[in-house]
C-alpha cells in the first residue's frame, strides 16, 4: 500500500505532543510495542523514534501499544521498549461464538483517518453484499483524535455466514487495520435486580433529612433509568397539568431538555409506546425511589400528602426512562428481551449500552440508573464477576463524557448461593471501573415494622394473644379467615433434624413449636415440612423481633417467629397439655409493630446481594444503599389515585441502586446550586461535577457495615445461638463490604447558623496527573479531633480497547496513588497511609503497599490530635497515557496550611535507605515505599516454607538461580483456610498486579479446590545476574496458609515427573505431603 499523508500529532492525552511529518507509507504495517515500565512521555517519544514512518500508536491494555508504521526497529535496538513484533490480529472472539441473526462481528481497527476507514468500510461491505450490514461506529463525542480504536460492525452475520466475513476481512483494505475480531455483545437477556430509603441515606435519623430541609432536593437535575418502563399515570409522575408525555423525542446534542414542561419526564424512549409498565412495576418503584413526588388536584391533598411520604430521594429531579421491554407480551418472567428484532424487528444496536447512555446523555441526563444486569454468557465475556464487554463500553462512554456517571446493581442471589466467603457473584456489566456500583443492605427498622405491621399474625393459644411475625419464606395465613389448628413441641425442640415424633404431625393441622438455635431457619423449615408440618412457629432468644431470612420456593408451610417472653409462655402451654395445644392464627392487620421492636437495623449487608470482589479483585460493588424493605411507587390499577394502591414495598439491589441514583442526585444538586464551600447555596460557587467528583464525595462519607449473612455454607459464627447474620469486620475497604454504606450527611456538610459548619469539606475536581512519578501535595491542620479525616481519590479510567481474557489483573490503564502523611504536633511523630489501607502480613511484618487495581482510594486517619499537620499526596504510580484528570476529596476538622517540613520519609525509610525529597532509595535488599520489606529468601534446592497470609494481602519471596542447565520450578500449595492465592514472579522488581513475568491466577477456592500452583521458569529465561521475586497474593476471601518451594524436577520430587508416574501417582503425593507436612512443623527437608 502507498499513501501520502500531511503532518498531524499523535495525541496523548498528555502534556507532550509528539508531532510527525509523513511523506509516503510503503507496505505501512500494524505492530506490536510492550513498553518498559514506567511509561512516560519521554519513553513513548524513544520508541516511537524507533519505527519507520509512524502514523501513530494506541494503547491497548498490559503496556501494550498498536503501532502503524512503515518497519519496525531490529530486536533489541530500542531500549525504551522490552519487547514487539508484527502485530497479529485474533479472530478468538468469533471462533466459538454462537452467530445468528441478532449477533454481530465487531472488528476493532486502527484509528487511520476518516476517508481511509469509510473506504475500507465500503470495500468491505461491497464483498459481503447487501444481506450484511457494515458500519463505522462514530467516535465518541469527548474522545481526543486517534486516541482509541475505531469500532466496525457487522450485523446479520447469519445471512452470509461467518467463513465469508472472516474471508472478506482478510481480502480487504479492513484486514490491514483490524487489531481484534470478537462477537458483538448479543442483546442478551437483562436481568432485573431487585419510604424511609430518604432519611437512611440523609442521616439516619427517623424523619431527618438535612439536604431535603436545605434545599438540596435534585431539582437541578436529570436522571436517566434504563428499566421495564414507568407507569406514568402514577401520582407520582403525572403532571397535573395534563402535559403529554414526550415519547422518544430527537436527541439533542446540546444537551437541551427534550420537554421543559412536562413535571417528572424530560424523554421517555420506547418500543411499545405505551407509556406503561409491567414485570411487576419493577420500573416504576426504581424510577420513584429515585426522584418520585406525589401530586394530583386538590380532591386527592389528602391522599397526595399521606404518600408524598414515600417520595423519591431527590424528588425535584427529573427523568429520562428507557423502557428495555421491547415486547411486554413475550418477555419471561424476571427478564427483558432487550430488543430482541423477532418481536419488533428494530436495529439490534438500539439496545446497546453506550446508546442507552448517549440519548440519556443527550438529553441532559448526568446520571444514569441501571438495576439490570446481563445474564450470564461466557461466550461473551458476560460471567459473573468479569471484566467484558458491556463494561468496557460503559468505561469508554465515561471517558468521552467524564460528568457522566452510570450506576449499576450488582445482582441478587438466591439463599443456595450465598456465602460469607463466595466472590464473582456480580453482573459482569456492573464491574466497569468508571461507574459506580451497589450492593444492597437493610432498611431501617421504622421500614420494617411498617411491612410487619401489615403481614403480622396475632396467635390465640391457652388464653394467650401473641404476636407473630411470618418469615422471609413460606406461605402466609390465610386472610380473612385464618387457620386454627395444633402447636405441638418438636423433638428436638430445635427443630433441626428428622423429627422423633414426626406422625404426630401427620393430622395435616398441626403447627410445629420450636425453639432458635442450632441451625438456621430454612434448615428448620425444611425440617417441619418434611415431617408433616403446615407451619412453623419459631421461639426467638430476643424480645425484638428477627428476621427470619432465606429464600426457600418450594416450602409451602407458613413461618412464624414469636418473641422469647411470649414463646416461652406458649411452650409452657403445650407442655402442660402433653406436648401439643390448640391454636388460632388470624390477620393482625391492625397491629403496629414498633420500630424498637425490630431487631436488623441499616448496618446489616442483605442477604440476597450479590457479592464482590470483581475477577480482576477491585472493590465491587463500591458501595451498599438500604434496599431491602424499600416503600414507593407501585404500577397499574390504583397508582393513579395515590392511595395505599399506588405504592409497595420491594427489596434487593435494584432498590438499592435507585436509592444511591436519587442520593448521587443530591451531590450534584449541592454542587451545581453553590453549597460548595459555604454550605449555602450560592451562586457564585456553583459548578457542574465530574463522575469522578460524584464517586468520590459519595464514598468518602461512607461508614461500614455491621453485620452480614453468614451464608449456605458451614455456619459462621455462634453456632449454638443458629444465627444467620454474623459480626462483620469493620475495616474498609473490603472485598466483603467495598468502601461501605452510604451516608450523605457524612459527605456534604450544610451551613447551620453556628460559628463551624458540621465538619470542614475540600473538593478539587480540576486537577490532572501528567506523568508516572509526578507528584501533587497539599497540606491541612487539625483544629478539632470530634472526627476522624477522610480523603478520597477518584479517576476516570482509560478504556481498555483489548479486553484482557487471559492475563494479569491490568484493566486499570492509569495508576494514580494516594498517600496521606501525618505529623504530630506534639512530639513531631509522623504516621503515613496509603489509600485503600495499610496492608499486614503476619510473618514479614507491617510494610506499605500501593494499590494498583481500583480507580478510587480512600485513607481514614481516625483519631488526629489538634494541631497535626496532614500531607496529602497524589502520587503518578503509571500513567500510561496522560494527562489523568482526578477528583480528590476531603473531609473533617481541618484548614489547609503550609507544608513547609513536611518533605520526609515514610517512617524515616526504617533507617534502611536514603531519603530523596520525600522518596525512599531503599539499600538491597529492602524494598517497599518505606523499605520495610524484606522479602524472605527461598532456596532452589526444594526446602519449603510456609506463611500465613491474611486476605488482600502479598507475601513476598526473593531466590537467585545458579544452574542454567535445567529448568526451574515454584511450587506453591495451600494448606489450609479458603482463600485463593495467586502467584506472581518478577525479576529485579517486586511483582504486582500489573507486573510480572510469570503469573498464575487460576481460582483455587471454587466448587472442585484445586489447591496447587506450579509455575515452570525455563533455563533460557533465567539470568545468574538478576533476582526474582515472587509475590503470592492471597485474593479472595479469606486468610490462608501457603507452603512455597523452588527447585528442580532433576534434584526435588515435589513435582510429578515421568519417572515418578511410573511409580504410582501415590508416591509422588507421598513426597508433596510429606515435604509440606514436615515444613508446617518446622523440620528442614
């Protein structure tokens, strides 16, 4: 190929341009460059001065770059660069992919120009025919020129089959640009996920709602939610006024309102045209818990005022709805067809994420709801917990428009599936980094006694009326007319095994009695109904009353759970009648269960979200909203009359997402109407945030959560007590509980009158990280010790344009680091952290660490003394491509100050290194931000060792190697505890997530343990000049002993050779057992 070309810059995104003059391309070529790190200006200008007549370069994840040029520079004469080649474009994503009608081939190309990609479209499309459809996606609306690949669709695959496409593709001018061939995102099924929601999050203080009473009530703003529709004959969406609905009007890329005068919607996008909802009025509870505001004529003032009670969080905002129900008759139950074309024959990209953001977007939307997630599919990168697809079109949406953010449910779980130690269990579309996504913990306790007070039971027995409240599971009472029946003792009184008098049960009235404790409460049910029981009544051991939680479908007897001073009177009963005593079980919906009497409360993790952390270990989800027992708006007949028909409760994490959507509402709100930095609203300080901003502010205000299901597993906990909810571990971040459970009172602080505002805020939402090792400081001074300081750090990240299927854990792009150092004012001792937690390994000490897998960080000092100075450091970890944009955040009682002798060590480097403006040059061999690692040697003759591990945290190991004449083995093998160590091996520098030659990730903690890491160094790579280090990382989600040894299959027989198979695979587990056996106990082998 010849082409000419005028002179044009290569954008980075950085401060530095690099501008190339071109004359002629001959042959010009796509090639692969992996750059050493730390990438910089400075080594991306060296390597691309390398190559021969560049038309420029895209990064693509793992430090990899595509490169169109004329040649390539000869092996090894680049020093910038460790290694490239010719690059070789992968048809993997469409080898086994399932291709029909509704799927599509994307082809991912080089960003050339305009006429040359619109060319090679029309070639292509000219080979394939008219029955496929070839499309060049238009770049995004904020993405800098040629900074990312071009996207080329295929549609109706099916009608020329894919041996044709991939033909043509090779045949065309497009097969010299293609860098990847995939399966497009088939518009799979989405899966939906899920009025006191309003103070929970305000302050959690019944009736308190501190932003609403200020003013802050969203009414600056749009919201989208991509849901089932909304029923907007709803009092809480109808506009009096009789203003229409304006139903799927023109996008307008100025951002302007599609309809400034309708009360609630701005666009309303469908493909049924009905304005209506249905699966349950899923969409109509999420969009009202949003922003949802009860109205109608005077008639209804006092119907409207009873439920303008359950308003949405920021009921002045307003929305823009996208009803994913594409044929209402034909979607299954609990799903959505998403466009399918057999039902409606519309162009299957409608559904697709970044064009449900883009209308929402262009229509002023700066938020937008999404209580979905898309069903498993591992064809197509959809397993629970990956990074595919669909998330890498919402991080590329939100890196094009940064004041966009999306916010995602995480999915909900079925009881058989939950488990205090499980991961990977959240929609893969939730884990794009640049969203923000929630999982689900309880209302409070006033939204459960509401519920209760309504499904309560009021039980007659020996002259008794008690109380009962039914189950999470089970059937209830009949109503009206009751049941009466018998309450007979279980044997065991537990009720937890087959019951010894199981044909007393066999009259088919009788109701088992039995006590709490032993097993959990779906193990009892199970129990009662296997031995002929109708219903169970449960004794608790409290006065308040329990939760009885669980999800048990096929269990048709009804579960009741009675408090402990009134069971107690009722087992006495029964006992004096020989075990067995009438009863009467009848609605008792006029009794008003007390909110004292409750006992869950907003600090319990639900028991059906889904759990994190995402495959690739980031904090997912980041956040929990109250979603269980969640009041508002209900769809269909009634919801227009606003009575006690127009709402009802639901729970799970969709509710949960519309509760942290409608919140998010009002950190914007608070922003864009100038509380910001007074506390009152003033014009002057108004301004727009970043996604960032918003993410930032919304979890440094976070506070942990307190209690947590123990799981389907083994129990958890007090086993004699059969508690289902467990103590949860306060520290956050976690993999258990992310960054914790919003509190907005915690992030926004709001003029009061008095002297001090209720705690002191700084935000910076300009600021941008240029290169790796830069360097951003500021300094603060504790004036009141009431509060602990909190500083959070957010990004939005650089898309990943390659998916990473099988590699490092490196979908962060730009790693930006937060460190907080403290010195006391008393006696000058400082104290540093790192965001996201100093981490602690039991046999190596206390060492730092820097997070370099999530795009927020957070540190909490708890307990500043008056007077300590706070330097806060954004640290430049690796910026690949610059300039990074980030927003950082400060929270409690402080004023900014100089930094003048602030510029030292982290701990003094531990007296192991020198101090060079703040950065420790650590003597060998320590390592470590503050040399206070010291990784442990490890021999290669086979002895083994063994360490304790603690969860989210490295153990590290150093060997040299002096035999070049055989391979070299690392053997790593968990001994006990369920976590999942993964291994990594680096020479000459630690390795992390991002870096390192070796690595093995394979999960070990599933359903078939696999317990086993060999990793094999062949002699060709080894060096008798470096050092290796290996780094075991122990990922999810518990503490874990490892036992580790290198050594030689000619010289150790921990690994199973072929001479050693010859034996018998029993001798060789013989030798591996034996090895790590007498390592545990300390005998050298």
């Amino acid at each position: 190929m010849t082409k000419a070309a005028p002179e044009f810059a290569i954008i980075t995104r950085s401060a530095i341009t690099i501008t190339i003059t071109i004359t002629t391309f001959t042959q010009i070529a796509l090639y692969r460059m992996v750059l050493k790190l730390p990438i910089t200006e400075k080594r991306k200008a060296a390597a691309i001065d390398c190559f021969t007549a560049v038309d420029g370069m895209v990064y693509v994840g793992a430090e990899t770059f595509v490169v169109r040029a004329e040649a390539a520079p000869a092996h090894g004469s680049c020093g910038a660069v460790s290694e490239h080649g010719p690059w070789r474009t992968s048809h993997d994503g469409v080898a086994h992919a399932a291709i029909d009608g509704q799927d599509e081939v994307v082809i991912m190309v080089f960003p050339a120009a305009d006429d040359e990609l619109e060319a090679a479209v029309a070639t292509l499309q000219a080979r394939l025919g008219g029955a496929a459809r070839v499309a060049l996606t238009p770049p995004g609306l904020g993405s800098a020129p040629r900074a990312l690949l071009r996207e080329v669709r295929i549609g109706a695959v099916a009608a020329v089959g894919m041996d044709k496409v991939l033909a043509g593709l090779a045949e065309s001018p497009m097969g010299a640009l293609a860098v990847d061939v995939r399966a497009g995102v088939r518009n799979a099924a989405r899966e939906f996920h899920n009025a006191f929601a309003s103070w929970a999050v305000q302050s959690a203080q019944a009736e308190f709602r501190p932003l609403s009473t200020a003013g802050i009530d969203g009414s600056s703003q749009i919201v989208g939610v991509a849901d089932t529709g909304v029923d907007t004959s709803s009092c809480y969406f109808a506009d009096v006024s009789g203003e229409p609905v304006p139903y799927n009007p023109a996008a307008n890329a100025t951002g302007a309102s599609g309809s400034s005068r309708h009360r609630k919607i701005v666009g309303y996008f469908t493909q049924n045209g009905d304005g209506g909802d249905s699966l349950a009025g899923h969409g109509t509870h999420v969009a009202a818990t949003i922003c949802g505001a009860a109205a109608g004529p005077e008639s209804m003032a006092a119907a409207v005022a009873e439920s303008a009670k359950f308003n949405g969080i920021a009921a002045g905002a307003r929305l823009v709805v996208e009803d994913l129900l594409a044929d209402a008759d034909q979607a299954p139950a609990g799903t959505v067809d998403g466009g399918h074309p057999d039902d409606v024959g519309i162009d299957p990209s409608y559904w697709r994420i970044e064009n449900l953001l883009a209308r929402q977007f262009s229509l002023g939307a700066r938020l937008s709801c999404n209580a979905w997630g898309l069903a498993a599919d591992r064809s197509q990168d959809m397993e629970p917990g990956t990074y595919g697809e669909a998330a890498r079109a919402v991080d590329r949406f939100v890196w094009e428009n940064p004041d966009m953010l999306p916010l995602f449910s995480v999915g909900n779980v079925a009881a058989a599936q939950v488990s205090s130690r499980a991961a990977h269990q959240i929609s893969s579309v939730a884990t794009a980094k640049n969203a923000l996504s929630i999982g689900a913990s309880f209302a409070p306790r006033e939204s459960w006694a509401l519920d209760l007070s309504h499904d309560a039971v009021m039980l007659t027995v020996a002259g008794l009326e008690v109380t009962a409240v039914p189950g999470e599971f089970g059937s209830r009472v009949p109503v009206p007319e009751g049941v009466a029946g018998s309450l007979r003792l279980a044997e065991p009184v537990d009720g937890c095994g087959v019951y010894a008098n199981a044909a007393a049960f066999a009259d088919g009235s009788s109701y088992a009695l039995v006590r709490r404790g032993g097993c959990r409460f779906v193990t009892k049910a199970a129990a009662a109904a296997a031995a002929g029981a109708i219903g169970m009544v449960v004794v608790s051991t409290d006065e308040r009353y329990l939760i009885m939680s669980g999800d048990a479908p096929k269990l048709a007897l009804v579960a009741l759970l009675v408090r402990a001073s009134d069971g107690n009177a009722m087992v006495a009963a029964a006992d004096a009648n020989g075990g067995a005593v009438a009863f009467v079980a009848s609605s008792a919906s006029d009794t008003n269960v007390a909110p004292s009497d409750i006992a869950v409360s907003l600090g319990y993790k639900a028991w059906n979200s889904a759990a994190g952390p995402s495959v690739d270990a980031r904090f997912k989800p980041e956040l929990y909203a109250p979603g269980y027992k969640v009041f508002s708006a209900a769809a269909g007949p009634g919801a227009a009359a606003c009575g006690a028909a127009a709402r009802f409760v639901s729970g799970g994490t969709s509710s949960a997402v519309a509760v942290a959507t409608g919140t998010a509402a009002l950190v914007r709100d608070y922003f864009v109407k100038g509380y910001y930095p007074s506390g009152a609203a003033s014009a002057s300080g108004a301004f727009s945030p970043s996604a960032a901003l918003v993410k930032a502010v919304l979890v440094n205000g976070a506070v942990p959560l307190t209690m947590t299901y123990s799981g389907a597993g083994p129990m958890v906990g007090d086993v004699t007590d059969g508690r289902d909810y467990v103590p949860l571990a306060d520290k956050v971040p976690s993999f258990e509980q992310g960054f914790g459970r919003l509190m907005a009172s915690e992030s926004l602080p709001l003029a009061d009158g008095s002297t001090r505002k209720p705690f002191d805020l700084y935000v910076n939402d300009s600021a941008a990280m240029g290169e790796s090792g830069e360097v951003h400081s500021m300094c603060v001074r504790v004036v009141a010790a009431a509060k602990p300081l909190r500083v959070t750090l957010a990004w939005t990240d650089f898309p990943v344009d390659m998916v990473q299927r099988q590699s490092l854990l490196r979908n962060l792009v730009n790693d930006l680091d937060l460190v907080v150092s403290c010195f006391s004012g008393h006696d000058n001792t400082q104290t540093t952290y790192a965001g996201n937690g100093r981490i602690e390994a039991s046999s190596q000490g206390l060492y730092w660490t820097f997070d370099t897998i999530n795009n927020v960080e957070t540190v909490r000092v708890p307990h500043p003394g008056v007077g300590t100075t706070c330097k806060i450091s954004v640290v430049g970890g690796s910026v690949v491509l610059g300039p990074q944009r980030y927003a950082l955040v400060v929270s409690g009682y402080f004023e900014t100050a100089t930094c003048a002798g602030t510029n030292t060590c982290i701990d003094g480097c531990y007296g192991r290194g020198l101090c060079n403006d703040g950065v420790c040059e650590c003597q060998s061999p320590f390592k470590g931000i503050d040399c206070s690692l010291t990784p442990q040697p490890l021999s290669t003759s086979g002895r083994v060792v063994t360490t304790e591990i603690q969860a989210n945290s490295w153990a590290y190991y150093s060997f040299r190697v002096t035999d070049l004449s055989i391979p070299l083995y690392v053997e790593v093998r968990r001994m006990s505890g369920v976590g999942d160590p993964d291994v990594y091996i680096n020479p000459e520098e630690l390795p992390d997530f991002t870096r390192a030659e070796w690595f093995d990730t394979v999960t070990d903690n599933g359903p078939t343990p696999i317990n086993h890491h060999v990793i094999r160094i062949d002699p060709s790579e080894l060096d008798t000049n470096k050092v290796y280090f290996v780094g075991i990382h122990a990922f999810c989600c518990d503490d874990t002993k490892v036992a580790i040894a290198a050594h030689s299959s000619a010289t150790h027989s921990l690994i199973l050779s072929s001479s050693a198979a010859s034996a018998g695979p029993a001798v060789a587990w013989q030798l591996v057992l034996g090895a790590l056996v007498a390592a545990a106990v300390g005998i050298a082998v």
